[in-house]
C-alpha cells in the first residue's frame, strides 16, 4: 500500500513538472494556492532557502529553468523562483500581437524604454531614450528583444516587447503610492542592502532606470534615490 501511494505521488510530480514544458515567458500563470518562494531555479529544485511565500493568484511567467518558474506581478521584471510540482497552477498564453518579423509593421501602444542594445533591453539597463508610441518597422530581432525604427533600413532602438506599457521611462512621471526604501546604487536596490533614506510616497520624475531598479527624483535632471518597485 506504501509502495502504492509513493508511486501515485511521483505519477502527480512528473506530471507537474511536464506542464512547465508548455508554460512559455510572457505567459500569464494562474497559482492556486501559497507555495515557497526563492531566489534561484536552483535553490526552488532543492527546496532550499525559501525567502517568501507567494500568494496564490494571477502572475505573469518571467522566466523558465529546469522546470522551475519565475513568477511575478509586473510584466518583465523579475518575480520568485517556485516549483510547480509543489503547488498548483496552469498557464495560458498572454494576449501578444503575431510573431514579429524583420522588415515587418510593429504597433507600439505605449511609450516604452528605448536601448542601444539588445542585451540592455532584455536586463532593463542603461535606457538612452523613450520610445514613443506608434507604428513602427522591425529593424532587427535579438534574444526575444526588437529593433524598432521609423526609417526602413536605418536601425532605432531596441526595446523589450515582455515589458509592459506602464513600465517607468525616464523623465516621465512616477507616483508613489507607499513609503518605500531608497538606495544609493541600482545593485542595491535590486539587493534590497545597504538602505540610506526611505522615500516618502508622492509624485516623482524618473532620472534613470537600470535593471529593474527607478531612480525617483523630485528635481529634474538630478539624481535621486534607487528604489526597487517590485
């Protein structure tokens, strides 16, 4: 009878984790119910070292590794690492526009980050403009992340397509609605290390952003504290 039940349990665990096997990123992920969460996909595997508990409710996939997956509440920015075959959840695909195709019409519905890299557009880093909405012509595609230009054949910015409308732009405004800590570099703020001032909830403007991170200020054209909006 053991033997039984050790077997009907190891049938529901490899079950599980075959579903991640469809759970794409970008998608939207539906968790029923608490379950631990942690800082690696590797620490999640071993169920090692939890730092939070998630709440069950409705999150987007940020990333997915060794069956283990990354959820989180603002679309493009970094959540907790879970282990699906300890909880339980299903996923559907987001609501995204067909495939882009170099060469192709890409309608940008919001402003979003523009960088000079792919690479800086996937970590969110080093933004050098805003990109305004509208349409746009597909320059170049790389690691999920898009050339957009207005010129046909002359290359634009890269911006990252998982990142959200309502992601922060620099220059433009930023409510506060919290009191919340402030850092003095990015890293930190990502750490969440090192605090040195708590930022008053109010109204902002975005000096930079950088990995995820918002540097809020109240005076324009300088800097002022990092903080961490996840």
């Amino acid at each position: 009878m053991i033997k039984q039940l050790k077997l009907v349990k190891k049938i529901k665990v490899d079950e599980d984790r075959n579903l991640t096997t469809n759970v794409k990123v970008g998608d939207k992920y539906t968790l029923k119910n608490n379950t631990s969460g942690y800082y690696t996909a590797a620490d999640a595997k071993a169920s090692k070292d939890a730092r939070v508990n998630v709440v069950a409710g409705d999150y987007w996939v940020y990333n997915v590794a060794n069956g283990m997956l990354n959820i989180t509440k603002s679309n493009g920015y970094p959540g907790s690492w879970i282990d699906p075959a300890t909880s339980t959840g299903s996923s559907s695909a987001s609501s995204t526009p067909e495939t882009p195709v170099v060469g192709g019409k890409y309608m940008l519905k919001g402003s979003m980050p523009g960088y000079y890299t792919a690479a800086d557009a996937k970590t969110n880093r080093n933004q050098r403009v805003t990109v305004s909405a509208g349409e746009y012509i597909v320059f170049s595609i790389a690691d999920g992340m898009l050339n957009v230009t207005k010129t046909k054949g002359s290359p634009g910015s890269w911006i990252n397509p998982g990142a959200t409308t309502s992601t922060p732009v620099v220059g433009s405004k930023y409510t506060l609605k919290n009191h919340t800590p402030g850092f003095y570099t990015a890293s930190d703020a990502q750490a969440k290390k090192n605090q040195l001032v708590t930022v008053l909830a109010g109204e902002y403007i975005v000096f930079n952003v950088s990995n995820g991170m918002v540097n809020l200020t109240k005076i324009k054209d300088r800097p002022g504290s990092w903080i961490n909006p996840t």
